[in-house]
C-alpha cells in the first residue's frame, strides 16, 4: 500500500470517529440548552397560572390559539405527598386545536389552595428529537466530506511536495545495480531526516560497492595466481611424457593427471572471462551476425556430438538479427548456450534452434523442469554432475546477458527452452 | 640460440629452463625487473621470454628498454593476465608474440622457433619437417613440391603437430587445440578419428616421409620416417 493511501485511510477514519463524537456532543449540548429555555418559559408561565388562580384573577381559557396547553386537577394529599412539588418531563400530547398529537415539554407544579392540592400541569409543544437529530447528522455528514476533501487534498499535497527528497532517493535505490557505476545518492533537501537516510544509503551503497570490487578481485587475483603454478604443472608432465623410459602404465597416469589439470586450466580461465566481463573487459564492440554465429556453432556441435547421434535444427524467420555487441563475448554467448543443449540432450535426440525476430531459441529434449531460479548461478548442476562440465556455461551466457541487458529466460513446456531476447 | 627467461616465479622459471635446454637452447635466467635490465645491457640474446608482473617493475618497461637498446631480439611476453588489452600493449611496445600462462610447453618452443625463423627468413612463416611444407597462412600444405588439398580442421590438425614435432600430443589436448574451449573432456574423441584417418589418408598418398602415430593408445606424435 501507498504512504498516502495509508495517510488517506487514517485521516478518513480518525476523522470519523472525531466528527461522530463531535455530532454526539453538539447534539447533547443543543438539546440541553433548548431544554433549559422551555423549563425557564414553562416556569413562568405556571407561576403566572399559579397566581391568577390564587388570586381569583380569570385564568387565560385554555385554548387560546396558543399551542400552549394547560391542566388543573385537585389531587389527593397522598398523591401530593408521593410526587416531588414539581417535575418535568417529556412527552407527546395532543394538541386540541390543532387536532395532532405533538411532541411537548410537560411541568407538573403541586400547590395548595385551601387545604387541597392542586396539580397544575402546563405543556408546550417542544422539538422532535428525532427531527433534530436528523438534522443534526445531515449537516454533520456533509461537514465530514468537506472537511475530509479539504484534508485529504491539504495533505496529499504538502506529503508529495515534502516527500519529494524521498522519491528521489527510492528512484536510486531502485534503479541501482551493483557493479555498475551509479550516480551519487540524491541528497538535495534541507530535511534533517532525508539527508541521514540519502547519507545512510550512500554508505551502505559504498560500502557494498568496495565489497563487490573485492570480491570480483579476488576471484580475479585468484585465478591469476593459479595460472602460473598450473603452467608449471602441466609443463612438467609434457616434459615427462616426452621422455622415452616411460611404460605405457605410467604414460597413461601422467595423461589422466594432464588431464585433470587442463580442466583445472579451464575452469581457471573461464572464472577469470566471467570477472572480466563483470568488470565490463571488453568495450569494443561490433554489428555481430547472430545468425551465422549460430550456424557456426551448431556445425561444429553437431560433429563434435555425431557419435551421441544428437543433431540439430535451424529455423529463422528469413531475416536477419545483428546485434551491437563484443564479438567474443556473442560467440561465447552462442557457443555456450547451444553445448549446453548438446551436452544434456539424451542420446539420439534433436535440438531446435529458432531465431525469430530478436529472440533467439534453444530447445532440447528433458523430462524434468529444472530450477529456474539457480540454473543460471555458477556451478549449479541441476540432474547429476556431468563429468567434464564445468558448471560455469551457463552462468557465462547469463553474465554476459547481463552485461548487455538482454532478456534471458528459462521455459519448461515438456521441452526445456533458452531463450534470449536481444 | 640463446633465451632470457625473465620470470620471478621459481618453479616456472625451473621447469621452462629444463625443457628449452631439452631442446637445445642455451637458457639464462633473470627473476626480476634489475637483474633483466642488468643482463639485456651486457649480454645479446636471441630471444626474451618475458613476465609482465616482475618484483621491481612491469615487464612491458623491460620491452621499452629493449627497443631502446635497438638490438635484434624477438620478444614473446608470457604473462597470467589474457587480456587482449594487455596483449594489444605488448605488441605494439613490439613483442613478437603473445602466450597466455598456463601453456604447453610445445607450444612455447613451437612460438620461440617461429619468432626465430620469422625474424631470420623475413615473411616466411611456412613450417617445414621431411617433405613437407606447410604454411598457415595461405592454408596450404606442399608434400615434395605439390599441394595436397585438406579440410579446415584437418589442416587445424596438422599444423598443431608440425609446430610440436617429435611430442607427444595428449587426443583431449588436441581436440582443444583445434575445436577450441567447446570440446568436454568426457566426450567421445570420434570426431578426431574421423579426421585423423583422413589426414593420415592424404599423407600417405601424397607420399608425405613424415607421419602421425599413435602413441600409448592416447596421443600422437608427428615424426618423420
């Protein structure tokens, strides 16, 4: 979820929540305030009652087009004594005049006249609650959209236009890549809180630069310090192999021990090509024939493999796929992904190579999917370690699909299918 | 012919003395950056093979300084480092050639003979054993004066051995000479005894007194009869 979407979200409950509370409140407030001013008229107007009555005075007739109503019974002494002198409530009554029932503020008031007790009950027709209501959480709804408009609209604008140091800064991040030269973090903003995060990030992204540096050094330094010892190696045993006293049981060991070492050359080279390429070695580039790199290659597959009776077939769509790219680095990038059909294709089977638009193709027979997500990390060997293989194939195409941005894929449909889009 | 082998590493060093010897070269040794500019001064070699990273300095300044002493010396730079930058460098500060450590030592005398001669007969890069002549620039192989025609990799083939006459070349060995880095040690060598047969097949009948043996039921050598 967005920031603000989640900002948006809160503002609209918190602010919900406060407007009901509010409504309550005001509610309660309003009725409170009306009540009193009945009572205070009420009260006048039974004292008023009270006294003309005692007085002897003609009372006003009750309907006297007010809606005003008035009552006076003579009550018990027993009565009088169980009801508090006076008392207020709230009820429907009908109006005479008016023929309709209405909601009303009644006063009872208990008096004595002569030695009886009267009871003057005096009624005036009041709000309706519910009316009141109503109308109260109309207006209150209303002022809940217009404030939330207001509010949401106020802090959408000022979050985006301070937050947009932040933007800046998930930008970098995303569009980093490690190895890669980057610009500096963003850090254009007099925010305490944004320059820690962009100088926090900077470091981090230093510091794991210098990391990837070594680490590709290392390998780097690595297989270089290996070359000599390995030259020395498999210098001698050429030297001995050469001599004339040797029995062929003897010969046959220092070869199988050449052997070896040359796959340890291999090896050695191959990891040394793949940190040149991630140090971005070789800059010359050129318009590269992938077409006719791939029949190359696929020629010379299929006699390696003739006796494995694995062959190969390529269809194109007729036209032509050059890419801008090192010419070595396609080759090694074609030669490679085509062995790699070659090498694990079960015997007697067939490779279809297809170059269609700007993807090129590999299909080779498999019945198991493979993991896609390691297939292409170095030394991985999905079904059983090939003996010879050197399990950086196809780490080295996706290396150099790397370097170039090309998009590398790996399908299963029954099949398993390379395919790079150039 | 006499060869300065200007590397720092002992043993490499040791084992490249030993085979140039077995060959007939006269070698001398210089483990770093001063004592190779020391022996370039006094001594006239005929050929430097020459380290690129060297205690006390580059081995490239150690070319500049042979160029600057303006003496006919073929340089071939070995070096851990193959990169084509490096190689490019080196060739044009006017090193002969350019040899990627870890090699074959057949290789190495095979590049020094060829420097040698490249610089003895001017432009005449041709290999020569018995009858036969072969030159690996115009693709062409003459056995007593007559070419006989062969395929790519059958002329791949020949060449490699008649640049290591007389050694022992392991079948894997060969096969990644000539197919390159695609070949899998775990393969079948088929394809090899395909065009080995054929290459013997054109030998014999252009009537060629040289000839590949198998040796060891592994490897070949080309000898001459």
């Amino acid at each position: 979820m967005k920031f603000i979407y989640r900002i948006i979200l809160w503002l609209s409950a918190l602010m919900l929540v406060f407007m009901t509370l509010w409504g309550i409140f005001f509610f309660r407030a309003l009725e409170a305030e009306i009540i009193d001013e009945t009572d205070d008229m009420l009260e006048s107007y039974s004292a008023d009652i009270i006294m003309k009555w005692l007085s002897g005075v003609d009372i006003p007739s009750i309907d006297n087009g007010s809606n005003n109503t008035y009552y006076i019974h003579k009550v018990s002494p027993d009565y009088a004594a169980s009801v508090p002198q006076i008392r207020y409530e709230n009820a429907m009554i009908f109006i005479a005049h008016k023929k309709e029932t209405e909601a009303a503020r009644i006063r009872h008031h208990i008096f004595m006249d002569d030695d009886s007790f009267y009871e003057l009950t005096v009624a005036v027709p009041s709000f309706e609650r519910q009316d009141l209501i109503n109308a109260i959480l109309k207006w209150m709804v209303f002022l809940y959209f217009i404030l939330l408009v207001a509010c949401i609209g106020i802090t959408v604008a000022v979050v985006e236009y301070n937050f947009r140091p932040l933007k800046a800064l998930l930008g970098w991040i995303n569009s980093y890549v490690p190895g890669k030269k980057s610009a500096p973090v963003p850090c254009d903003t007099g925010i305490v809180e944004f320059r820690t995060l962009a100088k926090a990030t900077q470091e981090a992204a230093d510091r794991f630069e210098r990391q990837y540096e070594l680490q590709n050094q290392f390998i780097g330094n690595a297989s270089h310090e290996l070359q000599t010892p390995l030259a020395v190696c498999t210098g001698r045993i050429e030297m001995m192999l050469d001599s004339d006293t040797l029995t062929q049981r003897q010969a046959e060991e220092l070869a199988g021990i050449n052997r070896t070492l040359q796959r340890m050359v291999r090896l050695n080279r191959t990891l040394l090509l793949m940190t040149k390429i991630d140090n971005g070695q070789f800059m010359d580039v050129s318009d590269v024939d992938i077409v006719a790199s791939v029949k190359d290659s696929a020629g010379m597959f299929n006699e390696i493999y003739a006796h494995k009776g694995v062959r190969s077939s390529l269809s194109t769509d007729g036209g032509v796929l050059n890419v801008k790219m090192n010419e070595q680095l396609s080759s090694i990038l074609v030669s490679n992904l085509i062995k790699n059909a070659f090498v694990h294709s079960p015997a007697g089977s067939e490779i279809d190579i297809s170059i269609l638009g700007r993807t090129l193709r590999v299909a080779n027979d498999g019945d198991r999917p493979l993991d896609k997500d390691r297939i292409f990390d170095r030394f991985y060997q999905g079904s059983g370690k090939k003996e010879g293989s050197t399990g950086l194939g196809l780490a080295l195409v996706k290396s150099i699909c790397d370097r170039y941005s090309f998009r590398l894929e790996y399908v299963y449909d029954g099949r398993h299918n390379f395919i790079v889009g150039f | 012919m006499k060869i300065l082998i200007v590397e720092d590493e002992a043993g490499l060093q040791d084992m490249m003395a030993g085979a140039l010897r077995k060959e007939g070269f006269v070698v001398e040794n210089a483990a770093d950056y001063d004592s190779a500019v020391d022996k370039l001064d006094i001594y006239v070699y005929d050929c430097v093979l020459l380290d690129i990273m060297l205690p006390g300095g580059s081995g490239l300044d150690i070319l500049s300084h042979i160029k600057k002493l303006n003496r006919k010396v073929n340089v071939i730079i070995i070096s851990a480092k193959d990169s084509i930058d490096d190689k490019v460098r080196g060739l044009e500060l006017g090193a002969d050639d350019y040899l990627a450590k870890p090699f074959h030592i057949a290789e190495l005398v095979a590049r020094i003979r060829s420097v040698a001669r490249r610089s003895q007969a001017d432009g005449d890069f041709a290999f020569r054993l018995g009858n036969a002549v072969l030159e690996p620039d115009t693709h062409r192989l003459m056995i007593a004066g007559k070419d006989v025609p062969l395929l790519k990799k059958e002329f791949d083939i020949l060449r490699y051995f008649m640049q290591r006459p007389g050694h022992l070349v392991d079948k894997t060995v060969l096969a990644e000479a000539v197919w390159g880095d695609h070949i899998d040690q775990a393969d079948n060598f088929q394809f090899i005894y395909a065009q080995m047969k054929n290459l013997r097949r054109k030998l014999v009948e252009a009537g060629a007194d040289i000839e590949i043996k198998a040796v060891y039921g592994f490897g070949y050598k080309l000898i001459e009869k």
